[in-house]
C-alpha cells in the first residue's frame, strides 16, 4: 500500500512546530544548498512561517508522525503582481519523497488559497533543483525571473482547476 494513502493532510499545531525541524532537514538532504543548516535558524523559519499564516501551515501526518508540510500565505504581496499565495515551503522527509504526499500538501495548499481568495499561486525554488522545478512547472507553474540563486515562479487559479481541487481535497480546512 501506497504511503500517502494512509496520510492526512491537516493544520499544524503550535506545540508541533519544533517536529518539523527534522522534517525540513531530512528533505533538504540532497540539496543543502538552499537549506538553512542550524538548528536555531530552523526553528526561527519555521516560527517565522507560522506566525506569518498560521492557517497556512499544513502538515502532513501518517499515523500519528509528522514527515511532510507546507507553509502558504495567503495574504502575501508580490511587488510586480500584488495579492497571491505565496507557498513558502513544501517539503517532505527523503524516505516519503515520491509517495504522493507532497502533491496531497500542495493540493491543500492550493484549496487553503482558493479559500482565502487567492487567484494566483507563486514561490521561489533554488536554480539548481531541476526536480522541483520540473515538478511546479508540470503543476502549471511558469517560471517568471530570477534573483540570484533563486527562480521566481507563478501559477493562475484557473475556475476548472479550482473547482477539481475543492473536490478532490473536500471543505475540511
């Protein structure tokens, strides 16, 4: 059986928030390079997350443990396109990598903007992850620019695509 069948998609909880510190560096594994490495630092990004759309943090939990999330905000301002969905993260522990969860947290993430009123998806993603940005790009994200390391990419909510998204991930946010 398929690991992502037996996980759910839900809001973290504030007490939980110092779990996701493995989760992060677990995921970051094979590409350090756009990692926060400390411990401190961490906690701080994540706290940062939180506090930024507390809503927005959703985790992934199979059976009680934490190996997946994904932090958007709702309310974020793009100097170029104003009001979107910022996702921020999304990353899932090395062993659960492949399994469907983290298109589970993205659909959420996306079915949380929609909620909120969001018509367009955008995130940063490091210039050299070839497999999450191939992964957005077959998401339907466009690549937008760049800044530095970091590639800029955007997403329209098109209504169809809305409404199969509200279906497939149901009202429970």
């Amino acid at each position: 059986m398929d690991d992502g069948e037996n996980t759910i998609i839900r809001r973290i909880k504030k007490w939980e928030l110092e779990s996701l510190v493995q989760v992060y560096q677990s995921a970051y594994k094979r590409m350090m390079k756009y990692a926060y490495k400390k411990g401190e630092r961490i906690k701080n990004y994540l706290e940062w997350l939180y506090q930024g759309d507390p809503e927005g943090l959703l985790v992934a939990d199979r059976k009680g443990e934490i190996v997946g999330f994904a932090s958007i905000h709702s309310e974020w301002e793009d100097w170029r396109w104003g009001r979107t969905g910022e996702l921020h993260e999304l990353a899932v522990r090395e062993e659960f990598q492949g399994k469907g969860i983290g298109k589970k947290l993205f659909n959420k993430a996306v079915a949380y903007a929609v909620k909120k009123g969001c018509k367009t998806l955008s995130l940063w993603v490091g210039e050299e992850n070839w497999i999450a940005r191939s992964w957005y790009q077959r998401l339907g994200f466009e690549e937008k620019g760049s800044w530095g390391e970091w590639v800029r990419m955007r997403k329209n909510l098109s209504s169809p695509e809305i409404e199969k998204i509200n279906k497939n991930t149901g009202k429970d946010l």
